[in-house]
C-alpha cells in the first residue's frame, strides 16, 4: 500500500498534546461560503495535520542548516512550501485558512503566507483571444512561466516577491495590483491545477512542474455527486449575493429564478468544472503526500498519509 490509511478518530489521536489555538469566533472568520467546518473538525483533522507539519518543518530547517554547516555557508532563508489541491467547491480555502491559521501558531516558523493560482491566471482579454474562456481553471489557462518564476525566486530566499491579485467579483486579475510576499517561514499554495505535470498545450511536457518546489501536498477528496450538489449551492448562495453587483461578472445571472439558476449551475458544473476535474484535477490526486477525503455534509471522514 502506497498510503497509510486512517480514521478521522484513529488521526485525531495522533494530535498528542498539541492545543486548540482557533476560537469559535476565529473558525467563522475561517469558513467559507456554505463551509460547515467545526471545532471539532479542527480537533480531529487540522491538528494532528499541523503537528505533523510542524514536524516536517523542523526536521527540513535541520537538514538545510547541516547542509549549509557542510559547506560552510551562512544560513539562508528558504519557506517550506506547502500545495493545497482538488476542485473547485471542495473546500480548499477553507482548508488552507485553516492550515495557515494553526501553523502560524507554532513558535518556530510564526510567518505563514497564502497565495492561491488564481493570481496567475491569464487576464479575462488573453483567455478570450486564445479562444480559453470556457477553459478557465484548465492547466492551459495559466501563466505557467510566471508560477514557476514566482516558485523559483521563493525557494532562492528573495527577500521581497509581488503576486497578481485576482478577483471572484470581476471574475479578473486586478490591473496594477499586487500582494507582496516578505519571505514568510511556509509558504501555502492553494489551487486546482497544482499537482499538474501538463501544462494543457500540445507537445512534450513541461521539464519542471510547479510540483517539484513543494515539501508537502494535499489533496482534498470527495465523490463527484458530493462537490457537485456544493458547487450548485455554492451558486445560489452567490446569486443572492455577490452576483447582485452591477460589477459582478456574473451580475447577469441575479435575476434568474431559483429554476433557472439551478440549471445554470449544473451546466457550468458539467460543462467546464466536472471536466476539468476529471481530465486533470483527479489524475493527480495520488501525487499529493496526504489525502483527506470528504463527506456529502462537508465533513473529512477519512485521512491517508504516502509513505515516504
């Protein structure tokens, strides 16, 4: 067996002494839309997953510092990188909230940053003159080259990296803005696509995945039929809210009745997200180190850990 399999009440021992850091009123901020994760979730699941990551953490500040005593070299700064996948509506922001909240609570590595791919998805006026629109959250509707720069300058320790910022409402990178990331001690990056080995075009594959700078992967699981029934309630929870701005993108769906939003929702789902899915997001689930699979009411029921 390549992964080590656990119940939610097997894992949740494996928290030890660890303590709950996270307030009921900290978790709220945490959650997101139509998100029905607990204390008690935090407690069994995301606890034990930050004493192990802490773990990690340390034993890779111990290797690199042997590695620099070796050579002789004074100590430099790389983040720890951790990769948060799985498809849209699965709950990955939540997740990486989550993870990123824990972590930033342990004494030895306090600076903990999220960035998610969205900030390097190519402008709304690119996607459309390469005919990509109906493609969003495909491998091929990326600025690989830009990730991969962005990866590449973390993990050489620069002191000061500039991430596009993305927005859900305008459905857009934002022009001109940016989120500054200040060599934080992990670094949590969060996003379909993460895992890919392809970049979506035709030819031979890249020959360096944004994979190879991560430390640790997970994966967050679920039948198809349980992020499906989420992504649609996820849509008409929007409807009632953030599509109701002029300057949404999808301001043209505010008016639907509950019907018509339905079968929107659905035909977005089949048509580009349960696709996306399953050509490219499933296929890499066994590259991730952990797995955490998910319930119809949102809740983790199961953990497996890869063996190293």
């Amino acid at each position: 067996m390549r992964y080590i399999p656990f119940t939610k009440e097997d894992w949740g021992r494996l928290r030890a002494a660890t303590p709950l850091t996270l307030t009921e009123l900290d978790l709220a901020e945490l959650r997101g839309i139509n998100e029905r994760i607990s204390l008690e979730e935090v407690t069994l699941v995301y606890l034990p997953l930050s004493r192990l990551l802490n773990l990690y953490v340390a034993a890779t500040q111990q290797l690199r510092q042997t590695t620099d005593t070796f050579l002789g070299a004074l100590p430099a700064p790389v983040s720890y990188v951790i990769a948060i996948a799985g498809s849209v509506a699965v709950g990955k922001s939540t997740a990486a909230r989550v993870i990123q909240a824990l972590l930033s609570r342990w004494p030895n590595h306090p600076r903990v940053d999220l960035v998610t791919t969205d900030g390097f998805l190519y402008p709304n006026n690119v996607l459309e003159s390469r005919g990509l629109m109906n493609r969003k959250g495909f491998p091929e509707s990326y600025d690989l080259r830009a990730l991969l720069q962005f990866m590449r300058d973390l993990k050489s320790g620069q002191p000061m990296l500039e991430v596009p910022v993305y927005s859900h409402e305008a459905y857009d990178i934002v022009p001109d803005r940016k989120k500054l990331i200040e060599q934080p001690d992990i670094m949590i990056v969060e996003g379909l696509n993460v895992l890919q080995t392809t970049d979506g075009r035709p030819g031979p594959p890249p020959r360096t995945f944004v994979s190879d700078f991560f430390d640790f992967s997970i994966f967050i699981d679920t039948e198809e039929s349980h992020v499906r029934q989420w992504y649609v309630d996820r849509f008409l929870t929007l409807q009632k809210t953030v599509f109701q701005s002029p300057s949404s993108y999808f301001h043209r769906y505010a008016s639907f009745n509950h019907g018509e939003a339905i079968a929107t929702a659905v035909q977005i789902w089949e048509s580009i997200n349960a696709v996306n899915l399953r050509q490219n997001i499933l296929p890499t689930r066994e590259r991730a180190h952990l797995i955490l699979e998910k319930a119809s009411d949102h809740s983790v029921t199961s953990v497996k850990l890869r063996k190293l």
